[in-house]
C-alpha cells in the first residue's frame, strides 16, 4: 500500500512539472525570440551582450512602472549622463483590482 502511494506522489508530481514547463510568460516568449535572433547572427559577443542587457532593463522597467512600491531601473532616472523622463502610468480600476 505505501509503494502505491509513493508511486503515485511521483507519478503526481512528475506530471505537474510537466505541465507547468509547458506554461510560458510573454517574458520567457521574448528571450525565447531575442535567444534565436542571437543564434542566426553573426557572433558577434559585445553587441549582443548589450543586447540582451537593455532587453532585460526594458523588461524590469515595464514591470516595475506597473508594480507600486518597486523602483524602477532606467524610468526617471539619470543614467551616463542622459535623463529618461517619466511621469508614471495612469491606471485604471480594472488594473488597481489586479495589483
């Protein structure tokens, strides 16, 4: 009886790691994308470690404009000398219910 029920804690839990590795975020889509960009580009490391750095800003700073509380990166800020003006998003109650 508790060789059944190991068996099926793992078949459960080998199956729910399973379907939630299929589940994929916007975010996870773009790398995927930018990823394969990189691989049919010449190599090319400096201007696509750069790349990927001000992809990940822009991805940290997308969120955190929409997440109260959380500072933001590059969003008004001065950054090696250039300032990126930023009043904030204006929401609206359907978004406050989801935050």
């Amino acid at each position: 009886m508790r060789l059944k029920r190991t068996l099926g804690l793992i078949i459960l839990l080998i199956s729910h790691s399973f379907l939630n590795a299929q589940i994929s975020s916007i975010v996870r889509d773009w790398n995927n994308i930018l990823l394969e960009a990189i691989r049919n580009d010449f190599a090319r490391p400096p201007v696509h470690a750069r790349n990927l750095f001000h992809h990940s800003i822009l991805m940290y700073d997308s969120w955190a404009a929409f997440s109260p509380g959380h500072e933001t990166y590059f969003l008004n800020k001065t950054t090696n000398g250039y300032f990126c003006p930023f009043d904030g998003v204006a929401q609206s109650q359907e978004n406050q219910k989801n935050i």
